[in-house]
C-alpha cells in the first residue's frame, strides 16, 4: 500500500463545475499538507498549503484536511479551461515529526476541464 | 513572493559529457533545496535534499558520483550531470525552502536530453 493513495483520473468536467480531488494517506505522522498543479513541461506551481486538520480558503480554492480520517480534499470553484494541469497531493511530517522536509506525494490526477 | 528559478530549461547534449543545472531562490532564502527527476506522465522521485554549506543526501539509488549537487549559498544550489548518457534523459526540476520546513516552492524545470 502506497503512503499516499491519489486518482490519477483523467477527470474531465465541464466549464463552471465543481471540482473535487482528494488524497488519502496512511502515514499518521503527516501534519503539512499541500496541493500542487503542475501544467505539462512545467514545475509544480503551490496552490494550498495547510498544517494539521482543517479548511483553507483561497479564492475558488478551497482545500479540506481531516486527519481523523487521513483524508484531505481540494475543491475547485467555476473551474475555468485554464484550471486544466495535474494536480498533485504531498504531504509532510516535518522536522518535528522526524520526516524532516521531504514530501511523499500522490501521483497526481489529471484535470480537463471543457468548454 | 517565493520565486525559484532554474537555467537552462532545456539542454541537449552529447553522450560523455557534462551537464550543469542551477536553482536559484530569488526572493528568500532557502535553508533546503532539493532536487527531483520526473518521467512522463509520473509524478517527482527525490534524488537529494541538500542544506546550505553542507554535503547533500541522496536518496537510495542515487549515484552521487553521476548526480552532483552544490549548495553553496542560500539562494543557489546546482546539480551536474557528469557523463551524462541518453538514459539520464529527463525533466530534473529543484524546489527550496525556507525556515527548514514546508511547503516547497518549486522551479520551472529543466528538459534534458542527451543524445
């Protein structure tokens, strides 16, 4: 079993729909969380970063952890043609837990959002 | 905020010879700095974490005789590849953070192929 468990989709939605993405992990140590997009032949660009459980808001973003569940979500408001990337989930148990700075990511689901 | 920058984005070269990589923070400073290779259509394998003034960790797997990384300041790291062959053909991008912690921020990436 994989630490993190991501959709590699392809999802496709249409123009305006919401978007829901989700990661689940098994590592009870994870207390940073992050949601990359990463468009083709480019870096991954951060669009949320959370630490421990809770809900972040960021404009038509909003990213969801609960560490109860070892679940953690990012939703995407009206999503728009140039929302289409691929999303990448990583996660950290930072220096205090032992994981120093690396991420464990998941490997990523592939959006196409059409007109 | 949070810039990271990377040069060349794309290399070719022949098989034999050398390849340097630099990664440069623009706007803070970066405690840590790694860096990533990627296959298509995979997501990003960690092949070393390095710290500023001190020698990098590379993950199992990695030849750090092939892959060498210089950290030696806290806005510049490179990674050179010596005696690059056509396998070593990739999209090798580097992040960094500041504080020693997450989230990391990433470059654009740098295409190579060698030939």
């Amino acid at each position: 079993q994989k630490e993190v468990e991501q959709d590699p989709g392809p999802l496709s939605v249409p123009e305006g729909a919401i978007v829901s993405l989700n990661c689940t992990y098994s590592n009870s140590a994870f207390q940073y969380f992050m949601w990359y997009r990463q468009y083709s032949r480019k870096g991954p660009e951060l669009l949320m970063y959370t630490y421990s459980s809770g809900n972040k808001e960021d404009g038509r973003f909003t990213a969801q952890v609960d560490k109860s569940s070892k679940y953690i979500s990012l939703f995407i408001r009206d999503s728009q043609p140039s929302d289409s990337a691929t999303y990448l989930c990583a996660m950290s148990a930072g220096v205090g837990g032992g994981g120093g700075n690396k991420l464990t990511f998941g490997t990523g689901t592939q959006l196409k959002v059409e007109l | 905020g949070a810039v990271v920058s990377q040069h060349p984005s794309r290399v070719i070269c022949k098989s034999g010879t050398s390849v340097k990589i630099e990664c440069r923070s623009l706007d803070f400073q970066a405690t840590t700095m790694f860096w990533y290779r990627q296959f298509p259509k995979q997501s990003l394998m960690l092949m070393a974490t390095s710290n500023e003034g001190s020698k990098a960790t590379y993950e199992q797997g990695v030849e750090k005789d092939k892959f060498l990384i210089n950290h030696a300041s806290l806005t510049l790291s490179t990674l050179t590849v010596t005696s690059a062959h056509p396998e070593d053909s990739s999209f090798y991008i580097c992040s960094a953070s500041s504080s020693g912690g997450p989230p990391q921020f990433f470059g654009p990436g740098t295409r190579l192929t060698v030939l």
